[in-house]
C-alpha cells in the first residue's frame, strides 16, 4: 500500500479515534481490491442515513461517539422520515430510529440535504472533481451528466470517504477506465418529441438489463435532452443493471463524438434499438393492468427538480384525485424552500398534491395499507416499487399518471 504522510497520520489517530477507524476500513476495502493508493475527494454524499437496521445506527454512533467529524463537505442522502412533515410516517418505531440516524449524521458535520438528487443542490460538483457519493442515480448522474468522478459507494464506505477526505483511486476515479463499453443506436422510429420522460426510461431499462455494469453509449439522443430527461434515464439504469457511468453522444460532456466515448477502442457489443424495443421495456416495468383500481400516485424517484414542479403545475388546471386515491410528489428540502417563494407550493396542495421531503414513498412507511395499485412515472420506483412496498405497480407518463389519478384506475392514453 502506497500511502501518503497524510495517510500514515490518519491511520496513526493523528486526526483522531474515528477518522483512524474510517481510514482503517478504507484501506481494509483497498486491499481487499487490491488498489494500493488513495486520492483527495472534494466532497462526498452520503447514502446510510436511510435506516436499514440497528448495524446501520451501530456505525454512525461509534463515529459520534468517538468525536468524529466529516472532513470534506458531505451531502446527505433520504432518510427514513420526512423531518418537515413528520405525521406522514406510519410506523412509530421506524420514526424514531430513522430520526437518530439522520440526526446522528448531522453531529458528524453532514449537511441536512436528506436528498437523492444532491447534483440539483447548490453543493453541485464541477466537471472533473474527485467525489464520492452514495445512492445509484446519483453516481451515474455525477459521472455522466456532470463528469465528475466517483465510484460507487455503498452504505459505510461513503462516509469513511467524508470521514477521511480520501478515496480508493480506482476504476471511475480514473481517466483509462471511463470510457464506453456497449453501443445502443437509435433508429429513426424513436419519438423524443413528445416531452415525456418515457422513452429515456425505457432506454435507461434496456440498458440495464442488456449491459451488465458495463458503460453503454447511446447513440440518436436528440441535442434538446435535458438534465431531467437523463436523471431518468441513470436513474433506471443504475437501478435495474448496476450502471455507475453511461454516454449520450452530442449530449455529455464525455462524449462529443463515438471516438471520444469510446476512447478509441471498439464497443464490446452494439445494439440497434427502435420504437417497439422501447415499448417492450416500458410494458416490462409495469405488474398492473389497464383499469386497475388506483390506490396512489408517487412522482419524484429521483427527487422532483424545480423545471418537474413547474412542468406539473402547469397541468394542473382542473385536476383532482379521486377519493380514496393520494397524490404524492418527493422533493429536496431544498426545492421545496424554492417552490415556497413562489405560488407553485401553494397551486399544488390545493390540487391535492401531498409533498413528500427528506424521504421516498418507496423506501419507508408513508402508505398506508394499499388497496390497489401504485402508479408513478419513474422506472426507478417501478422497478424497485413491488420488491419494497407488496404491491403492483403501474408505470405511465406524467399525463398518464394525471388521468389515472382523477379516474381512480390505471389509465393508458395510447399516445
């Protein structure tokens, strides 16, 4: 192992009991991947503060205890309770453990983001930067979209990351092993013009399920995708294969021409995609059928963006879900201060809309017994929806998601 004077202080307790600990899992997770140097991340997120068991509470608490605090600036994931609205969760006992472990993150010096979509924060990286961030869209979104460097880091090791300031330099952390893997052309069928999200999905699906991790490139994205559009396509992507890292020719930053994706090598597989791939995809995330009764609707896996509030307002004219069915949309805190200076917070609720911060519907327990069907307009939900909350699930667009909604069943607009 090749450490720096830094290093050696660190794993010394010069820094104090509970970076040594967090280095010493460090380098325990190096060896064990048999890297032998370390580099300096400028900021991390972390993803544990979502309860997942006392071992989660156990972790957090030994930093505490031990005086610890984040040395780089740390953005935190969702947790388990929406701290703003705090009567939506309806398990006492998960509240309570969920706090203290948001709350316990917090004594380390973490930032109270409790967000999965910490690039549309202010803490946003630059392109380039050393990171390291927990929560899958997250990372596919940080190395792609923004160009940013991180690997993929799971509960514990991303904040050791924050704890330490330093990172494995391995895999995505480095220039030779960025580049594209897998090729999806897109045919002339494919209709972006739309402005739903659903085709980006049902790519983003694909490629999870045909690329293994490996990174795909994609080929025909229109130059009008936008920022919301790839957050959707990472989001399922990372969800359903694993993907840490993808390119969109003409689109990210990475990738402005097929060579450059590639960085000159051949793609280990090319796949030609069209409209009835799509389609097949979009049918797969879905275990409910048309007509269904409709027990929720839940938008915001990722977190809503401001552009998704104002998307959302504007069709809003008229709406109002049936009786017996909830309306939910999941945002940052810090969107929600955002749509709270404007009308937009207000126009919502007044619809019916029931803001969800800090937290996911799909993670912990907002919904109450369900009798029906789920729908949402985000291939991450759907695809983790049925696993995580017993029950079936409906994926449709935006429109789709409104209709359904007033009509109380899954309903398809044949657009």
């Amino acid at each position: 192992m090749q450490l720096t004077d830094r290093d050696r202080a660190l794993a010394a307790g010069d820094e104090g009991e509970a970076r040594a600990f967090a280095f010493e899992v460090l380098e325990a997770y190096a060896t064990a991947l048999g890297v032998s140097s370390f580099l300096d991340i400028s900021q991390a997120h972390v993803d544990g503060c979502l309860y997942h068991g006392q071992a989660s509470l156990d972790f957090v608490e030994r930093l505490v205890r031990d005086g610890g605090r984040v040395a780089v600036p740390t953005s935190l994931n969702v947790g388990s309770v929406d701290l703003i609205h705090p009567g939506l969760i309806r398990d006492p006992d998960l509240e309570q453990a969920g706090r203290r472990l948001m709350e316990a993150h917090v004594e380390l010096g973490c930032e109270r983001t409790f967000s999965c979509a910490p690039y549309q924060s202010r803490r946003r990286p630059l392109f380039g930067q050393q990171i390291a961030w927990g929560e899958s869209n997250a990372i596919v979104f940080a190395n792609s979209v923004i160009g940013a460097r991180t690997e993929r880091y799971g509960d514990f090791l991303d904040l050791c990351c924050a704890m330490t300031g330093r990172a494995p330099a391995y895999g995505l952390h480095l220039e030779e092993n960025r580049g594209g893997e897998v090729l999806f052309r897109l045919g002339d069928d494919v209709d972006f013009s739309g402005g739903s999200d659903a085709p980006y999905v049902a790519l983003g699906a694909l490629a999870g399920d045909r690329c293994a991790g490996r990174i795909p490139v994609f080929e025909g994205l229109p130059a009008t995708t936008t920022e919301d559009n790839m957050k959707a396509l990472g989001a399922v992507a990372a969800s359903t294969g694993a993907i840490a890292m993808l390119h969109a020719i003409g689109v990210t930053p990475e990738a402005p021409t097929l060579r450059e994706a590639f960085k000159g090598r051949e793609p280990r597989a090319i796949f030609d995609v069209g409209k009835g791939e799509l389609g097949h995809a979009l049918v797969k995330l879905s275990t409910a059928r048309d007509g269904d009764k409709l027990a929720a609707v839940s938008l915001g896996t990722p977190h809503f963006s401001m552009a998704e509030f104002e998307a959302l307002a504007a069709k809003l004219v008229g709406f109002r879900p049936a009786p017996g069915v909830a309306f939910y949309v999941n945002t940052s805190r810090e969107t929600l201060a955002e749509i709270a200076k404007s009308n937009l917070k207000a126009k919502l609720e007044a619809a019916g809309v029931l803001i969800v911060a800090d937290t996911c519907v799909y993670v912990t327990a907002i919904l109450d017994e369900v009798e029906g069907a789920v729908m949402t307009n985000s291939g991450k939900m759907a695809h983790y929806a049925p696993g995580n909350l017993n029950v079936d699930i409906a994926f449709g667009t935006l429109d789709e998601c409104l209709a359904s909604a007033t009509a109380g069943r899954v309903v398809r607009l044949g657009l």
